[in-house]
C-alpha cells in the first residue's frame, strides 16, 4: 500500500469573522484560491500533476455555494482538467477532505492531491447555511421529540457532566491565549494581501501575516466579566443541570480563513525531488450523541488508538479542538495526558475556528508544533455538530 506524506501545509492568518475584520473584504472563493496558488507556487509544483483537490465548508450558501473548491481551482489559474470537490462534515469538513485525499493515495487513486478548507464567517456566521429553514425534517424530529440544541447548549451540557467550573473554563481559555500570542507561525501562515476596505482594490504594501483573533491581555480575573452566552430559560427546563458557564471568551470566536495541504504518495514525491514532512498514520471518523454533540472527541480517540495500536503515552502532542472550553478539558479527564501536550501553541479559542478550514488548519499546526518540539507523533481530533468527530494521527519524518 502506497505511503501517504504530507509535503507541505499552509493557512491564512486568521481574521475576526465580523465586519471590518482583515479577510472580510474577501470573496472566499478569491481566498481560498489565494492559499491553493500559494501552497503550489512555494513547493514549485507543476498543478497540472494534481490529481484532485478536495475542500471543506460549512455553510455552502452564497458565495460559499456550487462546488467552492472548484470555482477555487479555477480562480487560481490551476488547469482545466484538475477537478474539485466540497463535503461537509461540519466542523470536521477539511479534517476529512485530508483523509479521503489521503486515503486515496493509499490506495493508489491518487498520486498528488490538495485537501483544503475555507469559510468566512463574517458573511455566512452559523446558522446562515438554513436560511431560516428546517434542516431536521419530520422523521428526525420524530426521533428526537424533545428537540434537538445549538452546539453553545451542548459545552454547557458537557462542562455539567464534567463539573467544569467557569473558572477552569476561563483559566483554559486565558491559557490559549497566552501560547498563541507566544508560538512561531511563520513557517505555516501563507502572507495574504489585503483589500482596501473603502475602495475595494488590492492595496500595493499591505498583508495580513498576524492573528487577529488572538488576544494577549486576556486573563482568568478579564474573562469572569463575560456575560454567559447561550443563557436561555426554555433551555434551563429541560437540562436542569445547567448554570450557564460558557461565554464568548470561553468559546471559539466567528473567523475566516482559509488553509490547504498537499499530500502525495511517498514515491511521487521521491520523483518530484520532494522532502516530505510527515506520514498519516492512521485514520478515525464516529458518530456520538447528536444532544451532548461535542463528546465524541472521546470515542474518536479510543478507536483511532485502537486501530493504530499507539499508546496515547507515544503522542507527542495533542490538537483537540477548542470550539469550546469545555470539550478539551473533558477529553483531558478521560485521557490524563500531559497537559502541557494538549494544544500546546493555543488552540482555536485564541487561533480563531474558521468551521470548514479548521480541520486542515490544526493539522498545519500540529505538524508546525512537532517540527518545533522535536516531537514524533501527533494526534488531531475534532468534533462536529450533529454528533461525529474525526480523529487523525500522524507521524513527523
């Protein structure tokens, strides 16, 4: 069976996913092309060799909808004959575009393939893909007559179960913060020129280079003054438990973004002259409770520890999604990992979650963080709305 490598990985800086924000000018067919050209032009690859481009969005409405990734293709001059293809796995979208496009070159449809992500939250925040909608139906309100929740409902659920106080929510939070604002990204994150906001045109010296979702002064003692964000009295009945913990400096912020990696057999790369960076290891994608939605984070990393036969002492370094507080410190109680291992350059609550571009941006990441630290094995795990999560576990050359 054919290798899978990673050759390289590159993201957007992120941008507050809110009017005015640094890439909210953008259309995010422009900006997701704006990452494929540049993932291709600094590894001085002929795109014409690609086999496949593989994208994840969320909200694929508007300007997100008809097949983004390849209107991205297209808009970034790559050859007619590249085709493009957009799933939805929720939060986990470009999680899993990576492991269909790896699992692909194992085995063997694939030589060269890009997987990638996108979303701008500033136009199509959450929720915007129903338009006002059912997305349910019948059948499965039938299922669920209680009703199904928002995925702000499900951290508070998780952090009652967990007994996650608001200030572990917070300290967390603080601590994302604070290793975001002190990594290095500067091997991963692709410059992007920017628009000027009043006129619309290119400005000639102006990039974004810098997280603008990271915020340096945020403290435990500065977070305690958020308001709760999801508090609702309806709610309350139902889930007695709930004491209303999560706040918006707890949680992932709205953000856009964009990322890609470009993902080869062993072989092909060796014949491009090619140095890959890491090996995919192993693969693992569940369904979990679609009510308490965020928790299957948990079974996800049993089955892909299983499946490898990886001891979680052998990992090196952990990417647990931070769309909330909540779902990675609950990961922690089951797993006791060295907490200096998980999310150890902060994670999405300072990184910002731009949904469909989040998954191959903890993989960017994550391979950023074990090239720095010397580290070997990595561990990515997501969760997704509706109740999945997707796990993937690689290995650094």
């Amino acid at each position: 069976m054919p290798t899978a490598v990673i050759i390289d990985a590159v993201r957007t800086a992120s941008g507050r996913g809110k009017p005015g924000g640094a890439l909210s000018p953008f259309h995010p067919v422009d900006l997701l092309a704006t990452v494929l050209r540049g993932l291709v032009q600094r590894n001085d690859l002929d795109p014409a060799l690609i086999d496949d481009v593989i994208g994840g969005c969320l909200a694929q409405v508007g300007e997100q909808a008809v097949n983004i990734t390849r209107n991205a293709v297209l808009a970034a001059g790559f050859p007619e004959t590249v085709p493009g293809t957009t799933i939805d796995r929720q939060c986990g979208s470009s999680q899993q575009a990576a492991t269909f496009a790896a699992q692909g070159v194992m085995a063997g449809a694939y030589d060269v393939v890009i997987a990638c992500g996108v979303e701008l939250m500033s136009k199509y925040p959450i929720g915007a893909a129903t338009l006002g909608q059912d997305p349910f139906g019948r059948m499965l309100a039938a299922r669920y007559p209680a009703g199904l929740v928002g995925q702000g409902i499900s951290a508070e659920l998780i952090a009652s179960r967990y007994d996650l106080d608001r200030a572990t929510l917070d300290a967390y939070a603080a601590r994302s913060h604070r290793l975001a604002a002190a990594a290095d990204f500067d091997r991963e994150i692709l410059p992007v020129r920017l628009y000027d906001t009043a006129t619309g045109v290119t400005a000639t010296a102006a990039w974004h280079t810098t997280d603008e979702t990271i915020r340096p002064g945020s403290t435990p003692e500065s977070l305690a003054q958020l308001a709760p964000a999801f508090e609702d009295d309806t709610v309350g009945e139902r889930f007695p438990g709930i004491d209303w913990r999560i706040t918006a400096g707890n949680s992932s912020p709205l953000t856009d973004g964009a990322s890609a990696v470009l993902i080869m057999s062993e072989e092909k790369a060796a014949l491009l002259g090619l140095t890959p960076r890491a090996r995919f290891r192993n693969f693992a994608v569940v369904g979990s409770d679609p009510i308490e939605m965020l928790t299957g984070v948990i079974p996800a990393t049993r089955r892909i520890l299983e499946r490898s036969g990886v001891s979680i002492t052998d990992i090196d370094t952990f990417e647990i999604n931070e769309a909330f507080a909540s779902v990675p410190l609950a990961w922690q109680q089951h797993f006791h990992t060295d907490p200096d291992r998980l999310n150890p350059l902060g994670g999405a609550i300072a990184l910002g979650h731009a949904l469909g571009s989040s998954g191959t941006r903890l993989l960017t990441t994550m391979l950023t963080r074990l090239e720095q630290s010397g580290g070997r094995i990595g561990l990515q795990v997501m969760c997704e709305g509706a109740g999945m999560a997707n796990a993937t576990l690689i290995e650094r050359f």
